[in-house]
C-alpha cells in the first residue's frame, strides 16, 4: 500500500538521531564530571546519578520520538530527511503508544549501555574493563544489525518494531 522511504535517508535519519543521544549523554558526562570534581566527597553519587538520569533521557527520546505532536509525530532525524512513520491500517501518524510499541527495544538496549561506565569506571585492570565495555555495547550492536537487516530484506522495510506497532516509515510529502 505504501512505498519503501529511501533506505539512504533511513540510515541518515538514524545516525542523525545517534549523534544527538550521543552528544546529550556527552553533556551531560560533562556535567556530572564537573560537579564530582567540585564535590569530591559526592563522586561516586554524582557519577551514578548522572550516569542513571542520562540513560533515562536518551532511552525516554528513543521511547517518544516519533509520538511528539511538537515534532510533527516524527524523530529529529526523520524531520530532517522528510521522513516518517505512519500507522499501516490507518496511515495515522504515530502516536506516543504507538512510538513506544516500535521503539522500546532501542530505547532498552540503550538503557543497557549506560551500566558501561558505571561499572567500568572503578575497573583497574585494562582487559576486564576492555571485556565489560564489549559486553555492555553487544546487545543494542547486535540489535542495530537485526534492524538494518530486516530493513534492507522486507518488501516494505519494515523493522521488527514495525511489525510490532504496525508502522511503516514513508516519504514525507
């Protein structure tokens, strides 16, 4: 019923998107690296802290993104690349539900890759922090490539959280 968007602007729109939750989890890493080196006493709670209130953050914008009504029911990335997501039966655009159905298992393995630097952090010994950052970074890597494959593979381009919401990301006019 509807056509396959671009596959190119897809990647775009996903790297833009990236690239914003990295550059919010940097701030925010910076921040908390500023207050725990004024507040020596409150490192370690500083550091989990902001550790936690990014992971919650980026997870919550990967959650939503493409259920706000203030961004035209679209993710940053998908608006600057003319892109969106609609509801298949319908051709709605989505809504807050509907984000959530196709985005929580990237806002999940999200979640997982800030125990990163919790625990890695106190680690002294190169090769044990080396293993828990690859562990701590597998799943939403393995998780991406199912996507992508998915994506390249299906008639529509449907992901897996497609198929769950019963979305489909199209070009916008």
């Amino acid at each position: 019923m509807y056509e396959k968007a671009n596959l190119f602007k897809r990647f775009i729109a996903f790297l833009i998107d990236k690239i914003l939750v990295f550059i919010v989890t940097l701030l925010i890493a910076f921040l908390a690296t500023s207050l725990a080196f004024t507040y020596h006493e409150l490192f370690l709670i500083i550091s989990i802290s902001f550790s936690v209130l990014g992971a919650l953050l980026t997870s919550l914008y990967i959650l939503f993104r493409d259920g706000f009504d203030f961004m035209k029911n679209r993710s940053i990335g998908k608006m600057v690349v003319k892109l969106k997501p609609i509801i298949m039966n319908t051709g709605a655009k989505c809504d807050l539900e509907t984000s959530a159905k196709r985005n929580w298992l990237f806002a999940f393995v999200n979640l997982l890759s800030f125990f990163n630097p919790i625990f890695v952090r106190y680690i002294t010994k190169p090769i044990v922090e080396m293993i828990l950052i690859v562990l701590f970074s597998l799943p939403e890597t393995i998780y991406i490539i199912v996507e992508v494959a998915h994506v390249f593979t299906d008639d529509k381009g449907l992901r897996w959280g497609d198929k769950m919401a019963g979305t489909q990301v199209i070009e916008a006019k």
